[in-house]
C-alpha cells in the first residue's frame, strides 16, 4: 500500500485464479512453507522480479475481492460497442487481464480508499474463513533482496530479466 515496490514493464498480468489465492492464505494459516518473493534494486527503486501473483494475492485477500473475469469481459465489449473511441477506455480499470498489484494501490494507500476508486460490478466478494485483522499483524511473507553488481542500465536489465527467466522457467504461462 506504500506504493514502494515497482512492477518492471516486463512483468505478465495477474493470472491465478481465486482458488490459487485461497490456497495461498491457507497456507499461511496453516504456517506452510510459501516461496519468497525476490526484490531487486534498480535506479534507487525496488522492483519485483518474482513474487507478483502472491503479492496481488495477498492485496485481493486483504481487500476481499476478486476480479470476475467473465463480468470484466462483458463490460469491456459493451464499452467497445457504446464508444468506439479508444481514447475513452480506462485500460487500468476496466481490463481485469492487467490486473496487478500496482494497479490497485495507484487508486489509494488504504483498504477503505482503494475499494471506494474501483468498480464493484467487476469484482466478485472473496470469502474466506478465519481472516481478521490479526491475520495480517501476524503472517509473513519472505523476500530476497538482490542488488547487482553492474551500475549500467543494459547490464542491469540483462541480470534481471535472465534472473526471472530462470526463476519462472515451470511457471505458469
């Protein structure tokens, strides 16, 4: 909600499904091994190089919600149908297939401000059992920091782009 992790440009779209979600924060509940997330430094920013589907997870659990795929699509093709400007289209809003975690802290900094700036008729309620407040005070996720060694933008870009490669080589596509 800080707003200080980036996504590189190279980063897919937000892909799980909701039961990958709950999966996730069943496994925090039961105190199961998750995988880190890995962060990198790059130009006095913090970018994520793997980590982005849990961490938008975790945001959709913490909010709630998730995004329904099939209301989102309807939506996008009646817009297309009501206004064939493009310029009109809000990519950020209305295209759930780029959903990621930095597209919903951009619409605020708290759970209350974020669920205010987003359109409730493409998100589905996320149930899930046993989540409170001090779900979130007293689970964790891991991260490795890696900082490079080069300081050129070329070399950097190179090391960060085969680290994800060899990190997500049996991810899911």
């Amino acid at each position: 909600l800080k707003q200080d992790i980036k996504l590189p440009p190279y980063q897919r779209y937000f892909v799980w499904e909701d039961t990958q979600t709950k999966t996730l924060i069943k496994a925090f509940r039961e105190k199961q091994f998750i995988p880190s997330i890995t962060i990198g430094c790059r130009e006095d920013e913090n970018i994520i190089i793997d980590g982005q589907q849990r961490l938008t997870s975790i945001l959709l659990s913490y909010l709630g919600i998730f995004p329904d795929r099939d209301k989102n699509a309807k939506k996008n093709s009646d817009d297309m149908f009501a206004d064939n400007n493009d310029d009109n289209m809000d990519d950020d809003e209305n295209n759930m297939i780029e959903w990621r975690f930095d597209k919903l802290t951009i619409k605020g900094r708290s759970k209350e401000e974020i669920l205010e700036n987003i359109k409730d008729d493409c998100y589905n309620s996320l149930k899930i059992e046993e989540i409170n407040e001090d779900f979130w005070k007293d689970n964790f996720l891991g991260f490795s920091y890696i900082v490079p060694n080069g300081t050129n933008e070329n070399e950097v870009t190179k090391f960060y782009s085969a680290l994800f490669k060899n990190i997500n080589i049996q991810g899911t596509s």
